[in-house]
C-alpha cells in the first residue's frame, strides 16, 4: 500500500500534474543558450525548472515562474547537460606510472580517488562510469557520493576489471615470488561466470573486461587476443542475465570482433578495429568508446612519469592508428561515445578529448551527444542522465560562448549542478 502510494506521488511529479509538495525544493535555471541533444540544435532563451533534483519543465526565459522558486540566471552562457564520460579510473594518477606506484600503501588510491572525483564533476562531468578500480573503491566512492560526504559525479562502477592470467588486466611487472590479490583473474568460461557474479555481489554495475593487450600493461603484445570466444561469451551470458552491460578493452582486431560476436556493448580503445569491426558493431548495436586524446599527453610525458619504455614503443604503435580508425568508425556509422581513459591522463582533464573528436572528424553536435545523449543510452540511463528533459536529474553546465562554434569552450566550464545543486559558479544574479 505504503510503496504503491509513493511510487504514484513519483511519477506524478515527474509527470508535472500533481500539487507540488510544500516541501520541494524549486530552482529555475534561465540562460541566452541551450543545447538541446536530442533533437541536435541549439535553443535560445531557455527556461529550466528543477524539482527536488528532477527537471520539470522546459520552457522560455520569461515565462511564469513558481512562487518561492530559487533562481539562477546565467545570462549569456550555454547550458548543456552535465556531461558523461564513459570510461575514467578515478583511482589512478598517470604520474605515478610504471613502479612508482608501489611507493603507496592499499587505500592511498581511495584517497586519491575522492580528491579526483571532485576534480571530474568540477570539470562538468555530472556522471562517469568507472572501469576498472581495485579493493571495490569505486564502489565506496560511490556510496560516499550518494550520502553527500564528498562531492564526485554520478559513478557507474565496474569494480575489478576481469582478465586472464598474464593479460592485460592481470599484475605482469612483478616477479613470481611476489603475489597479488587476484579476484579479476579467471582461466575458463566457469571462471569468469564466478567472477562476473563475484563483482556484483560487491557493488559493479557494468562489467569491464580486458580481452587483449594494452599498452601500458608490462610483457603483452598490445594486439593480441586474451580470453577464447568461449570466455568473452560466458562473461556477456552472465553479465546480460544478471542486468549488467559488458564493456571490453580491446586493441586488436581479432579480440575486437570476437567480442563483438559474443554480444559485448562497448569496445573501449577499439584502435586497430577493421570494416569487419565496424559491420559486427552495427550489426550488433555496440558502441566504440575510443580514448583519442591520450596519445598526445603519453607520449609527452609518459617518460618522466614512469612509464615502461615497451609501453612507450606500443604507444607509438597504435596512437595514430586508433585516431584514423576513430574516422574510418564515425564515418562508417559506428555509434560512438565519450570516453577518455582519465587516469591515464589527468583525471578532470577529461574535456581536452572533444576538440580531438572534431578534429578526427565528428561535428561539435556529435562530440556533445557522444557524451550526453548516446552515453545515456549505453547506459541504459535515458530515464535519468544525458540530456536536459522532464524527468531526468538536474545535472547541467553552462560554457561562456557557443560550444558548437568552438567545442574547447568545454575545457573552460563555468557553471555545474547536480541534482539540481549547484556545486560550482554559482551566478551573480542567483536570487534566494
Ligand atoms: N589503458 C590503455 C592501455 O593501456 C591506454 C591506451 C592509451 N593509448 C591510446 N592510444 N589510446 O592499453
């Protein structure tokens, strides 16, 4: 009785039809711009109306407001939805590459994960999907998110990223006297079923799979396959069962378009992927999810920063490659997301990836809707995240200038909320 009644009172707020509660929290948001992603163009004058966090309404600058409603008029900015980047490791800090890592102890990264979570949603990135942490910090980052203890985007965590023994996401730099805790590591279909039911029973919601070489990763060939179809199958069986989506590392062709066979939902990195990848992907519906900045600031700074010389020698390998593939991708009609890889380059950085987009060949429109709308999509969060429409969070950002003039306008975000809480810029001419 007691749920059904608050389930109405849910959806009739969202709807818009029921009495405001005199409790709610109102909050009217007006600017000259708004990019409005879902139907790719630009809107002018826009009214914005949150309600205990949800979006309301969409309207005009100028139209009736609530009374008692807080206000925030961010005059000539653009306002966009809080951004999504669909593949970060808040935990990792790319100065602290190769072995200067050991220097830390366990919970160091936790910490270290709280400091860049703030980092990200100060940069405008309301939500992330985090794949790949370990000792479930992620998942702790998130929780302390939620109770509002510290301030950090949205997390969708993978927890573990699972892998073979000796794979990519397998601990290779260390000599065989020296053991790590190895929860991620499976050798067999039944394997890595355990470990998918493993990880979410302690918090993952999406599920990252490592299926071939990596480049930062010590001793593996950065193309080459990792887990049989027979293993990438049972993880997407499992994962798909159970509600999760699968997301896999993969650099090499043929580890690309097994996993593609087996049903996985995003290829992250995807470099060396062929015309045969991107029919499967099509085919198939998923996503590539390719972190195109990152050979910029790895081959930059990689080397004081500790990364091995061998990672610095497959980087030259495949960094350009993954920039032509991520054209021959987009202009083939691969459906493509924003994710950065943040971690590998400094976490709240995560913007300098769009301008690279354009240059490689989307328009402004498609880099945004990378991160907002399709990311939304492939999370399976359409109802809450990725575009400024009745029903979803509050989470919005708002960039002096045009965005779809000069995408790097989003390196320099002015203004974010979340959940209808403004968490930076708050306007001058904010009222109470
Ligand atoms: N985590 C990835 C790996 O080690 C980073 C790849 C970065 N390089 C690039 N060109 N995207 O494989």
């Amino acid at each position: 009785m007691r749920s059904k009644s608050c389930l109405f009172v849910a959806l009739a707020s969202v709807a818009g039809f029921a009495a405001t509660p005199v409790s709610a929290k109102t909050v009217v948001v007006t600017a000259a711009h708004m990019i409005d992603v879902l139907g790719g163009k630009r809107v002018d004058d826009a009214q914005i109306t949150v309600v205990d966090g949800r979006i309301t309404a969409i309207g005009r600058r100028g139209d009736a407001i609530p009374a008692g409603a807080e206000r925030v008029d961010l005059g000539n900015r653009t306002v966009l939805p809080g951004l999504i980047d669909m593949h970060v490791h808040l935990t990792s800090d790319p100065t602290l590459s190769g072995y200067r890592g050991l220097e830390f102890t366990d919970s160091y990264w936790t910490v270290l994960g709280v400091a860049n979570a703030r980092k990200t949603l100060d940069a405008g990135f309301t939500t992330v999907r985090n794949v790949g942490s370990s000792d479930y910090a992620d998942v702790g980052l998130k929780q302390g998110i939620e109770r509002g203890e510290i301030p950090g985007p949205r997390i969708v965590p993978a927890t573990y990223a699972l892998g073979v023994t000796g794979g990519h996401c397998d601990a290779t730099e260390f000599p065989p006297s020296i053991t790590t805790a190895a929860p991620q590591i499976a050798n067999s279909p039944e394997g890595f079923r355990a470990a998918v039911r493993t990880i979410r029973k302690y918090g993952a919601q999406v599920v990252k799979v490592c299926m071939t070489g990596g480049v930062l990763s010590k001793g593996d060939s950065v193309g080459a396959q990792q887990l049989s179809y027979d293993e990438i199958k049972a993880i997407v069986d499992e994962a798909h069962m159970l509600g999760m989506r699968v997301a896999v590392h993969a650099h090499g062709t043929e580890g690309i378009n097994v996993a593609l066979r087996a049903g996985v939902d995003t290829i992250e990195h995807a470099s060396l992927a062929d015309a045969t990848s991107f029919k499967l992907a099509k085919e198939h519906g998923a996503w590539f999810d390719m972190d195109i900045y990152d050979d910029d600031y790895i081959l930059a700074e990689g080397a004081k920063n500790g990364v091995f010389q061998e990672s610095l020698d497959k980087e030259r390998a495949v960094g350009l490659k993954q920039r032509q593939t991520f054209r021959a991708a987009h202009a083939a009609g691969v459906k493509m997301l924003f994710g950065t890889d943040a971690g590998v380059y400094p976490n709240g950085n995560n913007a300098l990836q769009f301008a690279k987009m354009v240059e490689w060949g989307m328009t402004p429109m498609e880099a945004i809707q990378s991160a907002t709308s399709s990311a939304a999509q492939a999370l399976d969060r359409t109802a809450d995240v990725g575009a400024i429409a009745v029903g979803r969070y509050g989470d919005l950002v708002a960039v002096d200038g045009d965005p779809l003039a000069d995408i790097r306008t989003l390196e320099r975000v002015a203004f974010v909320m979340k959940g209808g809480v403004v968490v930076r810029g708050g306007s001058a001419s904010t009222e109470g």
